[in-house]
C-alpha cells in the first residue's frame, strides 16, 4: 500500500550523501559501521554484496523521525503498526518505516532488501541470507561497546545463524532486566532459528 511514486535510480554516492543528512554524525558513524560489517559477512558467505550494502546503509533511514512522526506516516499510507509495535515506539517503528522510505525517497524496489530493513530489529521467520546479514550487522558495527559484543563479532563468520540467536537472547536479557516490553516476533524469530536447528540435529 505504499505511496506510489517515481523515484529515479540514485547512485551509490547520492545514496549515501542523502543518508548521511538526515541523520547525525553518530548514527551515521554507526550505519557505516553496519555496512562495513555487512558486506564483510557477504563477501565471506558468498551473499549478494549490492543488496547487503544497500539494505545496511537504508536500515536506519526513519531514524530521525519522532515517534509521532513514525505513527502518522504509516496511518498516511494505511500501513498498520500492531498494538505492541506502538507501545514500543521507534525503537521498533523505524525499521517499518525505514522500509517505505527506502522505496519512496530512495528508489528500491527489490522486495529482499526492503524486507531485510524491515526485520532488521525484530527478525521475522524464515530469514534469508541476506536479511540474517543486515540483522546481526546492526549489532556488530565495530563502533558497538556492549558486553558481548565481541563474541558475536567472531561468531557471525563462523556461524551465522548462531550469532543471531546469541545477538536476539542479549536483547531479551536486556530487555527483561529493564522491564521493557518484548515485541513478539523477536521471540518467534528466535523459535524459529531453534526449531530448524533441533531438526537439523535430528537428522545428522
């Protein structure tokens, strides 16, 4: 349902110079952060680096928007944002958002890179190579300094889906310790990744 409109093909360097003004010098520091590690990780796992780069660099496009300015962008274009996503606020809406703004403003159209900055926050069941990426890169920009972080940095190459996994458990245990209210599609992407696994096991 997004807003229909031509946008052109921008270059990779128009891409990055609107990107990088609409947002401050951390935030910008930190997607560069995001893109380094995700094409990083493309290129070693043999994943579409174009589509990494692009995903990495727009994931954090609605940043600078205020939470109501989140909520009436969406209503504008009868997007709906469930009750939970709401309560959260932009800590989750931004990758929602992110993903129409990509399209609009920025031109992309390929459905996987929408749809890796989209679940970029919360994961989502089935998750390509690509979305895996752009996700657990979000987390080892190697600007990040939260405990653990360097585990998941030497984890992502050797294992990717475990590093997922490990990154979505911190965030729980965080999330719980601050009493925070827990989006329910973290949990089942994290379910997601554990039953794959336990059947994986069951037929080795």
């Amino acid at each position: 349902q997004a807003v229909r409109c031509e946008v052109r093909k921008m270059t990779k360097e128009e891409m990055m110079r609107r990107v990088q003004n609409s947002m401050n010098e951390a935030r910008f520091k930190h997607t560069m952060g995001t893109v380094k590690a995700a094409v990083e990780l493309a290129e070693k796992l043999g994943e579409n680096t174009e589509k990494t780069y692009t995903a990495a660099l727009l994931h954090d496009c609605a940043k600078h928007m205020t939470d109501e300015e989140m909520i009436e962008f969406l209503n504008k274009r009868n997007i709906e944002a469930d009750p939970v996503m709401k309560a959260i606020g932009g800590n989750v809406l931004h990758a929602l958002v992110a993903r129409y703004l990509a399209q609009e403003e920025y031109g992309i159209e390929d459905p996987e890179i929408l749809s890796a900055i989209e679940c970029h926050t919360l994961g989502k069941v089935g998750m390509t190579l690509t979305e895996k990426i752009v996700f657990i890169s979000d987390y080892i920009d190697p600007g990040r300094k939260f405990e653990g972080v360097e585990v998941l940095q030497k984890l992502a190459p050797k294992n990717l889906d475990e590093a997922v996994v490990a990154a979505i458990r911190s965030t729980l245990m965080y999330l719980l310790s601050e009493n925070r209210l827990i989006h329910p599609r973290l949990l089942e992407t994290r379910n997601d990744f554990l039953i794959k696994k336990a059947s994986e096991e069951k037929e080795m």
